[in-house]
C-alpha cells in the first residue's frame, strides 16, 4: 500500500510541472495541438519500451472496450475542462476539480466493491476543506461554466477508478497505449481546422507535456495496481502544493495565507490516511 501512496506523490508531482508547460503554452498554442504532440510522444516511449510485444498484447488484449471507454471518459473531461476555463479563475476550477477525489471514494464503493472506513472518509473531507481554504472561492453560482467544471470533475473520476478496474488486468503501458492513441486520433482531426505553426520554444515545450505526461500516468497507473482507490484518492490534493511551489518559482505568484492554512490541512489528510493504512495492514492476518 505506502508503494502505492508513494508513485501516487510522485505521479502528481510530475503532473504540476505537466500543468505548468500547459499553462504556459495555452496562451498561444491550441489545446488540441498541445495534446497531439503529447500523445505522439507518449506513445513513442510507450513502443520503445513495450515494444512488438506490447502491440500484440494491444491486440489480443480482451478488455478493449473497457480502454476505449476509458481514454473516451478523460478526453471528455479535458474537453470540458478547458471549455470551463475560459470564463472561471484558477481558484474557481481547482475548487471544483479537487472534488474529484471524494467521488472516487464513492464511486469505489459499487464500482470496485471496495469498503471505505470513516477514518478515509474524514481524510478526504479533511483534504477538500484544505483546498476550499486554499483557494477561498467566492459566489462561484450554478452558470454553466461551473457545470462543464464539475461534469468535468465527475468524469475524471469515473476515470481513475476505471483505471483501478482495468490495472487489475492489464499493464500500465497497455493502457496508455490505448488512452493516448485515442487522444491522438481526436485532436488529429480538429488540428485539421485549429492548426497554428509553432516556434521551436512552443515545440521544445509540447514535446516536454508528453515526457512528463508519459511518466505522470505511468507512475499513477501504477499506483493503482497497488492500494484501493479510495486510499490513493487523498493524495490527490499534493497537487496543489506542487502548483502554489512551481506558480513561485516561474510567475512570481506569492500565495496568501489562506494557502499555507489549506495546504497545512491537505498534510493532515494524506498523513492520516498514511496511518489509517498502516493501521489496517498492522491488524491484517499473516499469510
């Protein structure tokens, strides 16, 4: 389970510097560009290291569906994610995404018939207050941005605890293969209408999405085929540590106190999880 936890850390730091090559480029690069050379890279690295084997896995592999479903759910939620971006603030959206993280507690429940104890319970809720201080979000109303944000949350989750079903059978390589030749295939065909020619920066950058993209989703895919998804779903909330640390030291941003208060609370969450599993496994059975 703690190797679970750790690759679960280390996906979503990875992650925050993923998020941040993306806020940079969005500013002058279309996102489904930014996402086609993503997915061309991960992929890539994907056959490089799975090679011949792995294509033929992909093929004979009985869960196809399920992958498809999968990659089908998180291009979606990406989707409309950046349509809700648009209109609301950061601390608008990273209220409402890290709500992600007590639906996969839920969802885990009929999904994966998993038993979630009212310590994780009050870990993730612990967690969620964390970031509401955080971000201290102010009349966010029921407008239909809002609505994209939280259809958004709501698929991402669906996602992750698809992706602890489906770890359960195949290999974290197999299903990025399948999750990003989806995305590969989608923005292809809107770079026929949102095309724009980018400086070697912008590519040097799109490139670096994919390398960290790639490691993010291996290191996470991973850690789901180590602990249940409502222990990981706590650790979720590092991210916004992770962001606040790299929105310094690239844009100069100062958090406020609030932040420190929040993040001081996402801590209390991930270490209580991090008893609570040491707890159960302390009390389990030998074998």
């Amino acid at each position: 389970m703690m190797a679970g936890i750790g690759l679960t850390i280390l996906a979503y730091f990875i992650f925050s510097f993923h998020d941040a090559a993306i806020k940079w480029l969005v500013a002058t690069v279309p996102v489904w560009q930014i996402l086609f050379f993503r997915s061309i890279v991960i992929l890539i690295g994907c056959v490089a290291v799975g090679r011949g084997a792995l294509l033929m896995r992909a093929v004979d592999t009985p869960i196809k569906r399920q992958l498809m479903l999968r990659g089908f759910v998180i291009f979606a939620g990406w989707v409309c994610y950046y349509s809700a971006a648009r209109d609301l603030q950061l601390a608008e959206l990273t209220t409402l995404y890290f709500a992600a993280p007590i639906l996969v507690t839920v969802l885990a429940i009929p999904m994966l018939g998993e038993q979630v104890t009212g310590w994780r319970w009050a870990a993730v809720l612990l967690g969620f207050v964390g970031v509401v201080v955080a971000c201290n979000p102010v009349g966010l109303g029921l407008s239909w941005p809002v609505l994209l944000a939280m259809f958004a949350t709501l698929l991402w989750a669906f996602a992750i605890v698809l992706i602890r079903r489906i770890a359960m059978k195949e290999s974290a390589l197999l299903q990025m293969i399948y999750g990003n030749s989806f995305h590969l295939a989608c923005s292809a065909v809107a770079l026929l209408f949102f095309w724009r020619t980018p400086s070697a920066f912008e590519l040097a950058l799109m490139l670096g999405c994919g390398v960290f993209g790639g490691l993010g989703q291996f290191a996470l895919f991973e850690a789901m085929r180590r602990a249940p998804a409502s222990v990981l779903a706590p650790f979720e909330y590092t991210a916004l540590v992770w962001a606040f640390v790299l929105g310094f030291a690239i844009w100069a941003d100062v958090p406020r106190p609030e932040v420190f208060i929040g993040a001081g609370l996402i801590l209390a969450a991930g270490l209580l999880m991090i008893a609570v599993g040491r707890g159960v496994a302390t009390k389990a059975p030998a074998r």
